[in-house]
C-alpha cells in the first residue's frame, strides 16, 4: 500500500544533465577529466558525499558543487519525466497507494528538479537529505518515511535505479523494484522485482 521512489534515473531522466555538469565542475575547478561512465556509478549519494567518493578534497568540495549545480541548471532542457510515469502515478493514486519521494537530494535540489514537472502534488511524504542523519545507502531515509507514513515494512515498496537504492531498501528490510528503464545497471543482483517500464508497477496492485 506504500510506494516510495527515487528521482533520478527512476522519475527523471537527469543523469545527462547531471554527469555533464560534473564533468564541467571538475574540469574548470581542479583541472581533471574524468570519464562520465566513472562519474554515473558514484550517482544515488548526496552530491558532496559523490564528490568525497570522488577524491576532492574537503577545502574543494563547496567550491565544485556550486559550479556543478550551475552548469547542470544550464543544462536543465536536457531533463524530462520518463515516459508513462505520470499515468503510472495516476493509476496508484486510483488504486489506493500512498506514495512518496526518497531521495538523497537536498530540499533546495529537490524543488528545483521537481518544479518544472509538476509532480509534487503525487506525494504524501519527501524524504530528502535534511530528514536523516544517515543518508542511502544506509536505512535511515527508508525508515524515516515508514515512521512517518505509520507503515510497516512488509507494506512497503522502494523503486529506484541504483545500488544504493537497493542497498538502502536491503538495510530497512523494505522490498526493493529495480527501475530498468533508467538504470545503468540494468542486470543488477540482489532485487525483489525487475520493472522494465513504469507501468508495471501497476500491475503490482492488480492493474
């Protein structure tokens, strides 16, 4: 009856914007290339988390972000909502479903990416970065929106595309989905369901 969510590469297809503006960040602020497929598999982490993954150093870290953001805002024609997400979301709100966003963006992320596409009002609860302590792919966040939903965890599902989606899911004992339609891990081990399009999820509830 409960159905979380990831943004990235599950509601939104921004990893083009996303690894571009990176790249850009690193380049101008610390003179490295690096390759976009090394920067994709550090994604489902809070940016300055990727960054430290990514070796930059502490004094830096502020500094890159502030650059990557803006290069990825410029690159925000890039973004769209995957196909059939909307009706997806349209026919679990029919069938009764209570559905959410976690998410290791920070709030300010969060209402940028989601604004232009009008998908907040889906949502009962966010579950953003600034809720927990612990961020994917720790428990935490999957924890915090079962407390706040008063669900227990056979009740719940958690769609996402990365490891680290799964693992957070994994570490809360929360069935986890893989969305393959915006995975670069499609053949990913270790998931309770494989959903090639969006869709599917409906037929989870019988439809």
């Amino acid at each position: 009856r409960c159905i979380a969510f990831d943004i990235d590469g599950t509601l939104l297809d921004s990893a083009p914007a996303d690894a571009a503006g990176l790249q850009v960040a690193l380049r101008r602020e610390l003179g490295r290339e690096e390759p976009l497929d090394a920067l994709l598999a550090t994604f489902g982490m809070p940016g300055r988390e990727i960054l430290a993954a990514l070796d930059v150093l502490p004094v830096d870290i502020e500094r890159v972000m502030r650059v990557w953001q803006a290069e990825k805002r410029a690159r925000a024609g890039w973004m769209c909502i995957f196909p059939g997400i909307e009706k997806t979301l349209d026919g679990l709100r029919a069938r009764g479903a209570s559905l959410g966003i976690v998410t290791s963006k920070r709030p300010e992320s969060y209402a940028l990416d989601m604004a232009p596409f009008a998908l907040d009002g889906y949502f009962d609860l966010r579950i953003t970065c600034a809720d927990t302590a612990l961020h994917k792919p720790h428990a935490e966040p999957l924890l915090k929106f079962l407390e706040r939903l008063g669900a227990k965890r056979e009740e719940a599902l958690y769609i996402g595309d990365s490891t680290y989606d799964r693992d957070c899911a994994r570490a809360a004992k929360v069935d986890f989905a893989l969305a393959v339609w915006g995975s670069f891990e499609p053949e990913m081990e270790g998931v309770q369901r494989r959903l090639a399009r969006p869709e599917d999820v409906l037929a989870l509830l019988g439809g």
